[in-house]
C-alpha cells in the first residue's frame, strides 16, 4: 500500500487526479464509491474540473458502496451522491447503481456483467470499517446487509440529529467485491482516523481490522492528510 500525506486540499486534489487519469485512459471505467465526509472535497474539485472541461462522466459507470436501510431520502448515501457530484457532473443517471434492498443479492454480478471494478475509492470508519463492512466481516463478504456497530452509528450521529436516529442497519459492498477491484484509494482526514489509519497500514490483517485487508490488493493508494497520518 502506498501513502501519500499532504495538507488536506491537496489530498482532494490529488484524489481527483488519480480519478481524472483513469478516465481518459477508460471512459467507461467501472467505479464505486464511498460517499462521506471524506468524499466532499474530492467531490467539489471534480466538479471544478468537469467545469474547466478537463473531465468526463458520461461513459463512466458508478456503484456507490454503501446505504443506510430505512434513511429518509435527504439523507440517504444515493441523495448524497446525486447531490453533490452526479448532478454537478455529466454522470448518467442511468449507468449509476445504488445499493438497496430489492438489488443488493444481485450487485456483485451485476459488477461482474460491467467488467469488475475498475477503481474503488474508499473511505474509512473510526473502527477501522471499509464501506459499511465493520469488524468481523469476513475476508469473502459480498455485498451484504450489516448491523451496524455503535461507533459507526456514533460516527453518522451528526446527520441524524443524534445516534439513536441513525438506522440500525446499513448495506454494503462486501470486503471481497470491494479488495476485487483493479485498483483502490482510501481518503482519510482528521486525527479521530489516525488510529484506523495506522491499524490499516500496520495492523495485522485480520476480520477484526476490515481495513487492514486492503493490505492484500497490489494496487492501493491512501491520500491521507497530516493529522491522519498522525500515527504512521
Ligand atoms: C461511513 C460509510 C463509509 C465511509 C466511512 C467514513 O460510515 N459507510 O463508506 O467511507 O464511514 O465516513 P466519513 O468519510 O464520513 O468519515
């Protein structure tokens, strides 16, 4: 795994570039997506540069990693990504896929009819979780239903208007779908992830430490900003 630490706009922008690289050399890449906090510079620069025409979404296909069973629609991960890149962007509605209830058994072979993915762009939990993929999740989870752990839920706490609002349970693209991927990168900010950070890097690779799995991939790219890489 390869870290890059830098100052929190320039973890944004070289995140961008990484994605903007992809596409021109395969427009139609196949990309997932953690939306969370994480995501939200990330977001607004690859709007900019859809903006100064330097990128395009129109071929490209996206599966958005995770969602909250039972979340209103405002605060859905689907609204948030609509929200704030597929309706700033030239995304197509119609090669977007989002997790739900009805479609999550049939998610890993609809990756696998698209090609597999090409790109994974990560987030991680203050415990270490990848996608909704908390600890314990076996190395060979595909995509899944997952209670959620109370430090995910506490973590979510501030969208909600407190823990106890936050669903109980979420869906996920499994570690397997997620570690498939061609390549990946995981944006961390903040020092309440300096630990998860280091556990991801250092940490033995085991059910207990999801993100420690992405120790196996060979292609594997954390942007990450100081305080983050507080640990490391
Ligand atoms: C959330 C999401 C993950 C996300 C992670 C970090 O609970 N399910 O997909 O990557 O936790 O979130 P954030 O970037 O908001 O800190």
């Amino acid at each position: 795994m390869k870290t890059v630490i830098s100052e929190p706009d320039c973890v944004s922008i070289q995140a961008a570039e990484h994605i903007k690289k992809l596409l021109a050399e395969k427009p139609d890449a196949v990309i997932a997506l953690s939306v969370g906090k994480s995501q939200q510079g990330l977001f607004r620069r690859l709007a900019e540069l859809y903006g100064e025409k330097m990128i395009s979404f129109s071929k490209a296909r996206f599966f958005v990693i995770t969602e909250l069973v039972g979340a209103e629609q405002e605060k859905s991960y689907r609204y948030a990504f609509k929200s704030g890149l597929a309706d700033k962007t030239d995304i197509s509605a119609e090669k977007c896929f989002f997790p739900d209830m009805d479609n999550y058994e049939q998610l890993d072979e609809k990756i696998e009819e698209l090609g597999g993915i090409d790109l994974a762009v990560l987030g991680i939990g203050v415990n270490a979780h990848i996608g909704f993929n908390e600890p314990a999740t076996p190395f060979d989870s595909r995509t899944h239903i997952q209670k959620l752990t109370n430090a995910t839920r506490r973590q979510l706490a501030d969208r909600f208007g407190g823990e106890d609002s936050v669903p109980e349970k979420g869906i996920t693209l499994g570690i397997k779908t997620i570690i498939r991927a061609r390549d990946i990168i995981v944006l961390a900010f903040g020092d309440e992830k300096a630990e998860a950070v280091f556990r991801m890097v250092y940490g033995r690779t085991e059910p207990y430490i999801p993100a420690s799995y992405l120790q196996i991939p060979i292609s594997v790219t954390a942007y990450i900003d100081r305080a983050a890489g507080a640990k490391l």
